[in-house]
C-alpha cells in the first residue's frame, strides 16, 4: 500500500505550491473556505488526516485544472487511509506506529544503529529483553509491551513480504561490544540477524568497526532512517532517533543525511565480512555464557 504518512507530505507540498502559485496567503485562503487558519495550516504542515470535503473546497477557491483536481484528490483519498497500525493506536508506542505507516510503502529504507540493534531484524526474545531493560532504568513505558512485541512483528511480516523495500542497515560495532541484554539473549539475536539476511539478498547488515576513520571525522548524534519511495514525486523522508522523533523532508536535510550513510558505508566492514562478525561474536558470547 501507499504510506499515509509520506501521502499527507505529498499533499501539504501540492496544497501550498498551488496557494501560492495563485499569490493568496493562507488567511485568504481560510475566508474563502470558510475555515480557520489553523486548519489550512496544519494541512499544509501536514499535521492531520485530511478531511475530503475541505480538500474540495480548497481545490475550487484555487481554482485549480481539471488534472490538479483529480491528482491532488486522489492523494488525499490515499492520505486519509487507514493501517492495520491504527487498530493498536498508542499500545504499540506511537513512534513505532509511525514508523509501521512510513515502513507499508517504502521501497528502500537505509538505516544507522550505534546503541541498539535494529528493530526491523530483532527477534521477540531481544525485543523482551529491551523492555525488560526500559523497566530497570524506570523509563516511561508508553506502550503495552505484548502489543509492541506483536507489532514489531506484523512490521517485519510488512517489510519481509515478496517485493518489499531494500533493506540496509550499518551497526557499530559498540552495540557487539557492551551488550544491553544478557549474552543468551544476544546469541539468539545475532544468528537470527545471520539467518534473515543469508536467505534474503535485499537485506544487507554492514557493521562499522570501533577504529573506523568517517571523514570529516564526526559519527552520526543519534540513530536514524532515510526512506526512499516507489513515487519519485513523494518526497524521501529522514527520521532521527532523538527524544522527540524528529521527521526531515527538505532536500538539503536529506540529501545531508544521505551523504552521511554513504560515508558511514565506506568505512564500514564489507557485507561478508560483517556477518562473518556477527557469526564470530555469537560463537564466543555463547561459549561466555556457558551451559
């Protein structure tokens, strides 16, 4: 299916190129629909579901041609959809629920780890163990764990489906090293990472060594994701890991960030040998942990 989320960008993005290639302010705009600023703002910001009958409205106060009409209706039709992400709403965590949304029309999703390994190839026992860690350290759970687990999966299910998104994901070699989950629980993970990507080729898991040089010289402050779409017209979407889940959709953003992965992939260990890693690292927890 198309993304809702990337769907509402596309329409905020056509919705303001139009108002203001007709040369009215939003205000205007408002008056002659009848609605109030905010409305047509968070439209434009896309900040809410749209509601099809204003999207009308908006369209003939515009004036818009015959084919905006029919295409820009259409990616609203799109944007107000509905996923089986909305059915658990916040129980499975609202960050996760809008990476579900963005995840359902992807067709690449890159990603950077430094702290944790990636959601999208954890197994449930390392998913457990993360909860399980969010408890001792007293975070706020914001979510039901039973729901966020099963979630996990039905995202995996999406991602993993016949033709799916390109998957590539660079983990430094930090997270192998100080293991946030007891070594039983970390073995499982790693040979199921192993698994997945031996048996899937587009899936690709490179690791980022600790000595790795990254010119300029600077590691990335947090976690994220650059997700690419079938649409050339949808705009990329970045999403960084911080406190408050920060969404970048201007080109400069993006692109910044895609130089980044493409400089974190240079230094990182090649894919064979990252999994030789990965293989290598599960052997030797296993033998730590003992019978």
């Amino acid at each position: 299916m198309t993304s809702p989320f990337v769907r509402r960008q596309r329409l905020a993005m056509e919705l303001r190129t139009l108002r203001e290639q007709r040369g009215i302010t939003a205000d205007e705009l408002s008056k002659l629909i009848f609605r109030s600023r905010t409305t047509i703002s968070k439209l434009e910001n896309a900040r809410c579901r749209p509601d099809l009958g204003d999207i009308s409205n908006i369209l003939t106060a515009l004036g818009a041609s015959r084919e905006d009409v029919e295409k820009i209706f259409e990616i609203a039709r799109q944007a107000t959809a509905r996923g089986w992400w909305d059915a658990y709403g916040d129980t499975m965590g609202a960050r996760q629920r809008m990476y579900a949304n963005i995840e359902s029309g992807a067709s690449s999703i890159r990603e950077y780890h430094q702290t944790a390994l990636p959601g999208l190839l954890q197994c449930p026992e390392y998913h457990w163990a993360l909860i399980d860690l969010d408890k001792i350290e007293g975070s706020t759970i914001n979510y039901v764990p039973e729901q966020s687990v099963e979630a996990r999966q039905r995202r995996q299910q999406t991602v993993f489906r016949t033709g799916g998104p390109r998957f590539e994901v660079i983990v430094d070699e930090f997270v192998l090293k100080r293991l946030a989950v007891p070594r039983p629980v970390m073995v499982t993970q790693l040979r199921h990472m192993v698994r997945l990507v031996t048996h899937e080729p587009r899936f690709t898991v490179l690791v980022l060594p600790l000595d790795a040089q990254v010119p300029p010289g600077r590691l990335p402050a947090s976690a994220y994701t650059i997700y690419s779409f079938p649409d050339p017209e949808d705009p990329q979407l970045v999403v960084a890991e911080t406190s408050n889940c920060l969404v970048h959709t201007t080109l400069d953003e993006v692109t910044g960030y895609e130089r980044l992965h493409d400089r974190l992939r240079e230094a990182a260990l090649p894919a064979l040998e990252s999994l030789s890693l990965l293989t290598d690292t599960a052997d030797r927890l296993n033998e730590q942990a003992g019978p």
